[in-house]
C-alpha cells in the first residue's frame, strides 16, 4: 500500500521542481538600453517558486522515505 504512495510523491516532487524552477527562471526580466542594463523582478513569483521548490523536496523526502520502509 505504501509504494503506490511514494512512487505518486516522487513523481508529484518532480512536478513541483519543475514548476518551481521555470516559475524562477521567468521572474525577472532584463533589457539593455543605451548600454546600461535594466533589470526588473517579480518577487511574488520568485517566493512562489521557493515555496514550490520546497515542496518538492519535502515530497521527495517522503517518497523515498516510504520506498525504504516498504
């Protein structure tokens, strides 16, 4: 009962890193102009993303964790 379980949160902890890492990547944007580079970023998407980074190796942990006591 416990495998389906954990392959189910090592799968859902792939998605979540995955999320988490494009919502990173896509929260600051930079443009040069005259050349001096402006930058600007989104600091709600870049705490989103450490939140569901988080979750995904809080998820990880727990999967792997239930594989080994299966």
């Amino acid at each position: 009962m416990n495998k389906p379980i954990a392959i189910l949160l090592i799968i859902l902890s792939v998605y979540l890193g995955y999320t988490g890492i494009t919502k990173l990547n896509n929260s600051g944007e930079s443009v040069e102009v005259v050349g001096v580079e402006l930058s600007a970023q989104d600091n709600q998407k870049k705490t989103t993303s450490f939140i569901l980074i988080a979750l995904a190796l809080a998820s990880l942990a727990g999967g792997v964790s239930a594989l080994k006591k299966s």
